[in-house]
C-alpha cells in the first residue's frame, strides 16, 4: 500500500491522512489519549517494563526480550507485508533509506521509550560488574542518539524461511 501525495487540494491530503491513520492502527492497535500503551488490568503484559540484557563478548549489543507483545507483532508483519516489498520470491531483503513509513516511526518511537524508561539488565555479561561500566555503556543506545529526530532514518527488513537463518550472522552480503 503506498501513500500517495496528491496535488488536488485537501481531499487528498485528508485521504492520505486516514490511510496513514488506519496503517498505524492497524500496525500498532488503537490509540489512546495519551503517548504509553492502554493498561488493562485483564491484561498484566500491558503493563511490563522492559528489560534490557547487554549480550556477553559484543560491546554494545542490547536484547529486549518481549519487547513487542503479540498482537503488536502480527500487526507489524501485516504492515510490513502490505508495503509489497516480498511479493517476488527472488526476494528476501528491502532496505529503506530517507522517509521512512509510519508504522517504522512509530516502532522507533516504542525503541526510544523502552530505552529510556527500561530496565538494564548485566545478568548475560557475566564477566563484567556493571559498576565498571559508564554512561554510554549502561543504556542499551547511546545518549546523543536518543535526542536524534528522526531516531532512525534507515531500516533493512529481512525474510526467512525456518531452518534458513544464516548462521554466521551476515545477511546483508
């Protein structure tokens, strides 16, 4: 699905504006009036802070388990699929670079607020003692990139088939 960006005047940009809004809903669920996800007291995973583990031997490399509960992940795979990037078996990888669409802004957004107000966890770093550690290597992103806008202006999005994940972690050759 594209957004197109018409010249006839408002009726198009207020379609653009409805297609975007329904995508967005669609990726990520209702909105709510205020910027956190709705908290259910039916559901208790609504309101989980994450967790961030620093993986052991890659510097710098951060895990959020659970970071997407998982409706947000169905809605994601969905947005993804409709922006026709795999409809050609050939291929398995799109990159993006510049604007990206909606439903990538907001999951930066979701990015940046669970690496601000998220737990850091060393537990996985088993040979470091996280008093050793500075500022820079105690948030899962460094500070000067938090404050960014956009947070991310690229995104590389990859398909795999099960049992086909490249082991050695090169996917982009």
């Amino acid at each position: 699905m594209g957004f197109g960006h018409g010249t006839e005047g408002g009726a198009m940009e207020e379609d653009d504006t409805e297609i975007q809004r329904r995508v967005l809903e669609e990726a990520f669920g209702e909105s709510s009036d205020d910027d956190g996800p709705a908290c259910s007291a039916a559901d208790p995973s609504l309101s989980r802070q994450p967790i961030w583990e620093s993986v052991a031997g890659i510097k710098g490399l951060w895990l959020c388990r659970d970071f997407l509960w998982i409706k947000q992940q169905s809605l994601l795979l969905s947005a993804i699929e409709r922006e026709g990037w795999f409809s050609d078996n050939s291929h398995n990888q799109a990159m993006r670079f510049g604007d990206l669409p909606e439903w990538a802004t907001e999951l930066a957004r979701l990015v940046r607020e669970a690496a601000c107000f998220g737990e850091v966890s060393f537990e996985a770093s088993r040979g470091s003692n996280s008093e050793d550690q500075d500022a820079e290597e105690t948030c899962p992103l460094p500070l000067n990139l938090l404050w960014r806008e956009p947070l991310f202006d690229q995104l590389i999005a990859n398909v795999y088939e099960p049992g086909n994940l490249c082991a050695c972690g090169f996917d982009a050759l």
